[in-house]
C-alpha cells in the first residue's frame, strides 16, 4: 500500500526536477548550475516544508518567478 506522505515526497521530488530543468533550459546554463541555484532560493524551502500550498502550481511558472524574485542568485553564472 503506497502511503499519502511517500506520494507528496515524489510528487515534490518530481517538481523539483522540473523546475530546475526549466531554470537551466530558459537561463541556458547547466543543471548542476541550476541545481545549486534552485536549492539556494526561497522557493526550495517552500516547496519542502508545503508552504502556502506552492507546491502545486505548474512548474514552469515557479521557474519564472524565482528568475524574476530571486535574480541576486543567477549574479555571476556565465
């Protein structure tokens, strides 16, 4: 039996991914550049502890708002 907590961890897992495909795609770096960026911005932290229900709006659309909230993080990437 696949339990409602073991779900929302790879629900999480999976948008996490997304999302940080979506940075390296849209900012043409590297995965482990948006990587890095993604597990440094505030939106990681959200999404982890399920604050304010972020964790299920689409993807791309919380790509776009860390490049545009969080731009102090893409200073210095190529």
């Amino acid at each position: 039996m696949v339990l409602e907590h073991d779900l929302d961890v790879v629900y999480k897992q999976i948008l996490e991914t997304s999302i940080i495909e979506q940075l390296a795609k849209t900012k043409n770096i590297t995965s482990r550049q948006a990587m890095d960026i993604y597990y440094k911005s505030r939106l990681s932290e959200q999404i982890q502890s399920g604050q304010y229900g972020i964790e299920n709006l689409d993807y791309k659309y919380l790509a776009d708002d860390l490049i545009e909230n969080e731009s102090e993080l893409f200073a210095g990437v190529k």
